[in-house]
C-alpha cells in the first residue's frame, strides 16, 4: 500500500496552474494556500506548451522554481504528465495523430485531448515528456505523487487504431471463425474473409454490429490503459519509491472500465462533478465513493492448480487500498442538459467533500485552486475565485482545511459494507445500442436507483465487479449478505453459477430486468428471460412489454412500475406483487425464490422510488443487513469508519429543518462531547469518534 509520499493526514488542494499567472502571484498563492491549510496541489496537468515549446526543447526553469516555492511552504505536490494536451507544434507536425470521429471527420487542434492514443507519434513524445519530469524531478523533496495524464477517455477511428483494434481482436478471438461467430456475422451479410476488412464502427447506413461496438468499447478500454502503464512504468522504474495514479472520470461517454483499471493504480482517483442540484447530487456524491472505495480493494492472482480460485473482491472483510477525491467543483453544480452551472449554497462543498471523507477517501481535492481569468474554462469555480480572497468561496475554503486537519486519525478507519451492488461497465456499454427494445433504460440510471434506494435506507453500499476478476478467480461474495444486480445485461456461465451458489449459502439477490439477458458476446440467451439466471430466480418471461419514458403501470400493494415491464411466469418463485392492469394484469411483477440459506428475488419493472425503498428494506431485513444508524431521522445520512475498536461517525442533515439525533461520542469538530443527543442545523454535519 502506497500514499502519496511523506504526507501525513488528509490530503487538501487541487489542481494548480501558475503558469497561467505572473510569478509575482506565486508568492500570494503560498501565502493563501498555507491560510487554508493547503497540503497538496497538482501542478503540471497541461503545462505541455510550455515544459516543451519545441520538439525536444525543454523549458523547466519555472517548473523548478514553483516546487522550490511550494517545497518550502510546506506543500507537497502531485506532478502530472501533460500529455492530455499536446502542444500545437505536435498537431502541426503529426497530423496523423489528430483524433477522427466515427463519420471520418479529422478533428483539429484548439481544445484538449487533440490526440490519438494509438498514434505511434504520441505515444512516443508522451514517453519522452513522462521520462524527462521523472529524470529531474525523482529527487525532489516535494514529489509526493505522479499523475499521468488527465481522465482518460478521448476516443478515434483513424488508421492508428483500426490496426491496433485487429490486433487486439486476433488475441481476443485467434481466428476470424470465431470472431464471425462472436459478431453474429451471418446477420446482415457481416461474416469476414480477412483481418484486414475489420476495422473500427464507424458511421454507417443504419444500426450498428452490437458485438463490434462492443468489443470496440472494451478495446478502446484496453488501449488507453495500454498508454497509461507506458508512462507508469517509466516513472516506477526512474521513482520507485513515488505512487503512480491518473483520474477516473465518470459518464456513460467515458470507453474505459475503471474497475480493471484499478489493479494498475497505486491509489484510485476520481473526479466527481454532481449533475443534479437537489437532493440527488448527495446521492451521487455517495454513489461515487462508494464505488471509487470498491474499486480500490485489491484483486489478489488467481490460486494455482489444484486450489480454489482466489478471491478477486474481497467483500467487506478485505481492505481497500487508498483512494483520493483528486477533483471536484468547490462552488458549481453544472447541468449540461439546460447549460447552466448553478452555485452551490453556502456549506455544500463542506458536506459533499466530508462525504467522500466519510466513506473512505484520503482528503478532498479540486479544480482547480485559483480560477483562470481566460481560456474555455474561466468560469469554472475555484478555491480562490475571481473576486479573490476576500469572499465567500475562499474563506468556505479556509473551514474546510481547519475541518480536514481535525480528522486526520480517522485515516486508518474503514468503511464495512455487509450490502453491494453489481457494476459491469461492458453491460452499460451493450445497453446504449440503439436497437434494444427501449432507447430509455440507462444502465447508469439502473445502478443510482437501486444505490439510492440502498441510501434512503441508510445502508452503506459496496460494488461488486465481475469484470475486475483475473483469468481463473471468482467473483468472491463472502463478505456481503445482499446483492442487487440492476441490468447486469451481459452474464457468464461461471458468473451465474457463483451467484447460485453464493445464494444457496445464505446470500439474498435482488435482480432487476435485463440482467443475464445475454451472454458476454451480446448475444441473447434463448429460452426465455432472464437468460442464465432463470433456475436460480424461478421465473421464465417470455415477452418484454417496455413502456414509454413516462409511462406507468399500476401493481398491487399501492405500487407502481416505469419504463419497463415483461410477461414472467413462476417455475418455482413465488409473485410479491402482481401487475394490476392491462395485458399483465394478474401476472407477477416483483417474485422471490428461497434457495437453500438464501432467497433470489427477480423485479420485472422499475418500482416506484418508495417502493423500491421499502423492497430492498425488506430483503436487508432478512439479510441481517441493518442501516448505519437505525434511529437517525428521515434526511440524515449516516457513515461509520472503523479502526479496530474506535470508530468515527459522520453525520449529515440533508433536510430543510434541525433534527435530533440520537448519538454519543466526542465531536472532532468542536471538541464537545455529545451524550445521546446530537442537534443538527439544516445543512449540518458533525463527526463523531466512538468506541
């Protein structure tokens, strides 16, 4: 396990940019920066132009002085390669490194990410720049951490990549038979005769191969990740002693599969920018530490013949490695669906930054530190903002560095998760073609209903990753009494037989629609619905009756159901609730099966939010899973870290009006000590160290 280098508590700052700013500004930065207990700062993320202003000239001498600068401030610094953002003598010497879209459009130089990662030329001068920083700064006393790169994720369809995408396939498939079979290529006159007629999916007359654009997505995965251990390695080798990172992004956009990134990281790092302005952005925010947490446990090797497969997600009885917020927005919550980004209210960056702290992050970092006066950017909000020091974005940031130096002993505290849901970024990949019977089901928006119903229920939540299991591991459960899988589309043979058998040991699933549906090529099982996991659920549905995006169907016990719905016939489940009208009407809609110690429960539409609440309740409730804090009142989020018998409790009033919550313990934040009561402020939040 490796932290940032010689950096003690929680990690505080952001990305800085001085070389956007006159050095005279340098000297002030410092000066705020140690006021608000700043204790690392990202420099260099696009700093290309002006570290390498010529092909192989470099200009370091400003660089030298800003880690000298903050070395002796105390501040610790995170060193990027720049190599998001190739400099313009790049793009004018390499045009063939440009990015192209699907339509063969050749994109131009003028923003970020104006590259081809397969480009042999980038990849190259993305090689020499990482070699560079790491041969003169190795010894420098204020090099913490490497940070490659920036959210990994710019895609392309040139030549580059055409060839390296039939590389990859030849290692996937051996031979064009099976990769025809895979790709179903009998459909649509699509079977190759030749390699060298497979290329990337780009634009074309109607629907797509889904088997290519998947397979496409998950190349792509590979071939980002294939550039980042390039630049890795060559700083391990030259620092072996420094962490290596680079930042998650999230999105259904993003082509990579961050949880079979994660064993190539020596900390995860995620960006997490909220998209919805009420309630749901503290939802999301939980959604995204507790995901960035589950991506962090360690995925030991496979056990050797004849042993058992070894455990590939430890469940809750296996420690994460460390993970870090490296990005958020101090004072925006931007909607690019109306393209506005709204203020966040006074104390919300104080809770939404405590929350990742609370379910296991290392600190609380942004973008970026001081807000740029120019380039696309320049309203994107910072720590210091336009209006400067004086105002109240800064002096928020100033509370939020005195809180972080309170908790720094909660560090070695960790977050236990007896619940977790199933992430499978290929399964999102194959649920955005377009030719499913529904363009309105968002695997993204399958996992933050049952994550938020989960949350509402007061239960913290880990992520269970199939797709991060090595060649000959297993998906190991035995940590969790409860699993819901929302859309978990694509399924293996050995996938569904250790859910089986984790189940009839005792474990309660919860399975939503289109999950097991198809096999891990895309294609769909036969037989009837829900494809491999029908023994174990006891049902067979034999018809998908989607509705519309906003229509509904009623369901006995008050409920109602949305976007989806099918005709399930029991084998063996017995119907929870019945669908009440229509073509359905009598037909079961929510089943549950015992097996063995456990029980598997199949719904077939999307609850209603109080109804798919009170489900999962239900089932946690037989599970033996129970909420962080029981008796905390509606609108209360509660998180609990654990060190052997000490414990921190976080809690956070997400309500409009002051509550009383029943709690005990010393307050680090205002060095009280609570007995039985805690009062908490609208907006409030207060931390707890308990034994």
């Amino acid at each position: 396990m490796r932290w940032p280098r010689g950096l003690d508590g929680l990690c505080y700052g952001g990305d800085y940019n001085p070389e956007q700013w006159p050095e005279q500004v340098w000297t002030t930065d410092l000066a705020l920066m140690r006021q608000a207990r700043v204790n690392l700062v990202t420099v260099g993320v696009f700093a290309w132009s002006r570290l390498e202003p010529q092909p192989g000239r470099y200009t370091v001498d400003w660089l030298d002085r800003v880690l000298d600068l903050l070395h002796q401030g105390g501040i610790k610094v995170v060193l990027a390669t720049p190599t998001a953002s190739p400099p313009p003598w790049f793009s004018l010497a390499h045009p063939d490194a440009l990015p192209v879209t699907a339509d063969g459009v050749r994109l131009h130089h003028g923003s970020r990410d104006t590259y081809c990662a397969a480009a042999p030329a980038y990849r190259d001068a993305a090689r020499r720049i990482a070699t560079m920083l790491a041969r003169r700064y190795r010894d420098h006393p204020a090099l913490a951490m490497w940070h490659v790169h920036n959210e990994y994720g710019t895609t392309c369809h040139c030549g580059h990549v055409a060839e390296a995408f039939r590389r990859w396939l030849r290692d996937r498939y051996g031979e064009l038979g099976r990769l025809n079979e895979a790709w179903t290529g009998s459909f649509w006159s699509q079977c190759y005769s030749d390699w060298a007629q497979v290329t990337t999916p780009r634009a074309t007359q109607y629907l797509a191969n889904p088997t290519q654009v998947l397979d496409f997505r998950r190349f792509w995965s590979d071939e980002l990740l294939a550039a980042y251990v390039e630049q890795r390695d060559i700083l391990r080798r030259l620092t072996p002693d420094v962490p290596v990172t680079t930042n998650y992004v999230f999105g259904d956009w993003v082509p990579v599969d961050h949880a079979r990134w994660a064993r190539e990281v020596d900390l995860v790092a995620i960006d997490h920018y909220p998209s919805e302005t009420d309630g749901r952005a503290e939802q999301q925010t939980a959604l995204a530490a507790d995901l960035a947490r589950s991506w962090s446990r360690p995925a030991p090797a496979p056990a050797p013949a004849p042993a058992p497969a070894a455990a590939a997600h430890g469940g809750s009885g296996v420690p994460a490695r460390p993970w870090l917020l490296m990005e958020s927005a101090p004072g925006q919550i931007h909607q690019h669906a109306d393209g506005v980004s709204y203020a966040k209210e006074p104390g919300r960056m104080l809770r939404h930054s405590l929350a990742h702290v609370a379910r296991g992050s290392r600190g609380a970092m942004f973008f970026q530190w001081r807000a740029s006066r120019g380039g696309a950017e320049l309203y994107h909000s910072a720590l210091v903002p336009h209006a400067g020091a004086d105002s109240r974005a800064f002096r928020e940031t100033v509370t939020l560095g005195e809180i972080l130096a309170r908790l720094g002993d909660i560090d070695a505290g960790a977050v236990t998760a007896r619940a977790a849901i199933g992430w499978d970024a290929a399964s999102g990949w194959a649920l955005q073609h377009p030719g499913l019977p529904s363009r309105h089901i968002s695997y993204a928006d399958e996992v933050a209903a049952a994550h938020r119903a989960l949350w509402h229920c007061g239960i913290v939540t880990d992520f269970a990753c199939p797709a991060a299991v090595p060649p000959g591991a297993e998906l190991d459960l035995s940590g969790y009494r409860m699993l819901v899988l929302p859309a978990l589309y694509l399924m293996s043979d050995d996938l569904a037989a250790s859910l089986g058998r984790w189940v009839h040991d005792g474990g309660h699933l919860v399975v939503s629609y289109l999950s097991g549906v198809a096999d891990p090529s895309a294609r769909v099982r036969l037989g009837g619905y829900p494809g491999a996991l029908r023994d174990l659920l006891g049902v067979r549905s034999e018809e998908f009756l989607p509705l519309g995006p906003a229509g509904t169907v009623a369901l006995t016990g008050g409920r109602t159901g949305r976007r989806w719905r099918e005709a399930v016939e029991l084998l063996g489940a017995e119907a929870v609730y019945d669908y009440v009208d229509g073509v359905l009407a009598g037909r079961p809609a929510v089943t549950r099966r015992p097996v063995g110690a456990g029980a598997a429960w199949y719904v077939s539409t999307r609850l209603d939010e109080p109804g798919y609440q009170e489900l999962l309740a239900v089932v946690a409730a037989e599970a033996g899973v129970a909420p962080v804090l029981p008796t905390a009142p509606a609108g209360v989020e509660a998180v609990r870290r654990v060190a052997g018998e000490s414990s921190w409790l976080f809690l956070f009033n997400h309500g409009s009006a002051q509550v009383t919550v029943r709690a005990s313990g010393h307050d680090l934040l205002t060095g009280m000590t609570a007995s039985g009561r805690v009062r908490l402020a609208p907006g409030g939040f207060v931390v707890l160290r308990q034994r």
